[in-house]
C-alpha cells in the first residue's frame, strides 16, 4: 500500500468491523455487516495497492518499473478472481432462492384453501405466499423449534408433528413440504441431516396425515385430529 495511506485511518476503518463478528451473530447474520462495513476501506486499499500514483515522478522511475509492470499483470488476474466469486456469491444459492413454477402452484393452493385460524407447519419458511394473509393464520418453522423437538421430529415424525400441533383450538393443520425447503435445510444445517426425507417416508401412507394436494415439487398435508375418520 502506498506509505501515505499508512499514516491515515484506512487501515483502522477496514479492520474497526471485525470484532463485531464475535460479539453478536445477529440471528447467523453478522459476518455479512461485517463485510459491507469493512469494505469501503478494503476495497480502496485494494485499489491503492494495484494502481500505481498519478501522476509518476520522473525520480525513480526506472526503480519502480518492474513494480508498476506486476501491477499492471495482477490487475486482470485481481478482476477475473473477482468476477468468479461474484458468480458464486450470486449464483451460489440460486437451488434456495428458486422456486419452480410446481411449487409456486402448490403453495398458491395452499394459500387459498387453508381457511381462516389454520395452522401452517413447514420445513421452513422457504415457499411462494408463506406469510400471505399473515394476521389470519398461525405458522410454525421446523428450524425455529427447541433444538429437543427438531430431534424427535427427525426421531418420530408423526408424534412430534402431533405434540407441535396439538396446542389451542381446534383448526385446520397443514404442512408443506417443497423442494426449496429442503435444499435450503441442507445448505443452512438449519435441521438435522435427513430429517425432511425421514418426515416425507413417515407420512407417506398415514391415513391420518393424508396429501390433499401434490405437485412436482410439493407435498401438501392435512394433519387431522387424533380419532378423526381416516386415522389410524
């Protein structure tokens, strides 16, 4: 880096954002305020380090010119670098933040089915209309749970799903169960390995846990209540 900018608060300012990656996670989220807040700085740095000072001085020149010629080699170098971990970055989680037209339809149907008062239970909040007619329904996130009953619903589906869903009123209880969901849980660790293949298998022929609508990315069920016609 040029010795001017040593003698300023560059460096400072770079670096300032760093313990806040250890102070507060910010629900997982920190590391990102971390690098927006420290970027500025390290970028201009980055920029002062590539590109030689303009106007040159005359006086050693002939010194600084096999600096400025590997300078100029690792600006390229420095771009296509940055370019591919942008398309990364980008594209990165583009299996999370997709959904397939499937999946949109299964979730516009659950949104226009499910009375007022239901009770929505997903894998995750990751579908189309999750919070659509938001005051009217009530939601439960798998990933949002003790971290006890994520395991005893990995452990047992079906009684977990009943203990989780069994509080209040009476209602109508669904769950959805959608490709994003899942590459999202395997992506974020937000629930333990297995556990929506494990959940899929075990309602798979529950008389009491019927599918009312399918696509083919989506599964919608209806968690009736215990000894209601149907169930087992």
């Amino acid at each position: 880096m040029r010795p001017s900018l040593r003698r300023t608060a560059l460096p400072l300012l770079a670096i300032a954002p760093l313990p806040w990656a250890v102070a507060n996670s910010y629900g997982g989220e920190m590391i990102f305020r971390v690098y927006l807040f420290a970027l500025p700085a390290t970028a201009f740095g980055a920029a002062a380090l590539l590109l030689p000072p303009l106007p040159a001085t005359a006086h050693g020149h002939g010194l600084r010119r096999p600096l400025r010629r590997l300078r100029a080699a690792a600006v390229p170098v420095v771009v296509v670098t940055l370019f591919a971990a942008l398309s990364l970055a980008y594209f990165g989680k583009e299996n999370v933040n997709y959904f397939t037209a499937s999946e949109t339809a299964a979730a516009k149907w659950l949104a226009g089915h499910a009375p007022e008062g239901s009770l929505i239970v997903g894998a995750s909040d990751n579908f189309p209309y999750a919070y659509a007619d938001y005051p009217y329904h009530d939601r439960i996130w798998l990933p949002e749970a003790a971290p006890e009953d994520q395991r005893q619903v990995n452990r047992d589906p079906v009684s977990e799903l009943r203990v989780l869903t069994g509080a209040g009123p009476p209602r109508p209880v669904y769950l959805i169960l959608n490709r994003a969901q899942e590459a999202q849980v395997l992506a974020t660790g937000a629930l333990p390995p297995g556990t929506l293949a494990h959940i899929k298998h075990a309602l798979a022929h529950r008389r009491d846990i019927p599918v009312v609508h399918r696509t083919a990315d989506t599964v919608v069920h209806r968690i009736l209540p215990e000894g209601a016609p149907g169930g087992r």
